[in-house]
C-alpha cells in the first residue's frame, strides 16, 4: 500500500502523468484490484494513445477476465500504435501476445 499511496501523492502534482497512472494501474493489480486497474489503462490511452506498453498490460487484463474479443482489439489497436511510433520491440512483443491468444 506504501507505494500506491506515494503514486497518488505523486499523481495529485501531475494527475495525467502517464508514467505514473501506468505505475499505479500496475500497483492495482498486484492487490487484485483489477476494475481500477483497467480504469486507469483506459484512462491513459484515452489521453495519449501514444503510451504503447498500455495496450499490452490492458489486453493482458481482459484476458483474464475472459474477454478475448475485447483482447484482441486492444492488441491489434496497440500494435497499430507501435507501428506508428516505430516501436518494433513493443509491435513485436504485442504481436506475440496477440498470437498467443488466437491459436
């Protein structure tokens, strides 16, 4: 709880920092607390589409909670973004996620 408390103070600062919503998104899981989690990824994505490791960690949640349809746009929509950005790593690894669910 320690670290979520200093993320939120952080956060009270710079309440759209994505760095540390993503921070705090991550944190939510741990506790198991995954609708705030995908909250926040939402959140996120929806002020900047351009923050990438998101959509892997948002998709990766939907899984979880069965929603591989939901799953798979999200990977196809971050992919589309990390070809955009030039980030062949981040295509790469959402690419493999997304493979992974569809086989």
């Amino acid at each position: 709880m320690e670290k979520i408390e200093k993320l939120k103070s952080f956060l009270q600062l710079s309440p759209d920092d994505p760095f540390l919503n993503h921070a705090l998104a991550l944190e939510y899981i741990k506790l198991g607390n995954e609708p705030d989690a995908r909250k926040l990824f939402l959140e996120i994505l929806t002020r900047d589409p351009s923050y990438i490791g998101t959509y892997y960690h948002l998709a990766r949640l939907l899984e979880r909670a069965g929603e591989s349809e939901n799953a798979k746009a999200w990977y196809e929509k971050g992919m589309i973004a990390a070809k955009q950005m030039g980030d062949l790593h981040a295509y790469n690894e959402l690419q493999a996620a997304y493979e992974d669910l569809i086989d």
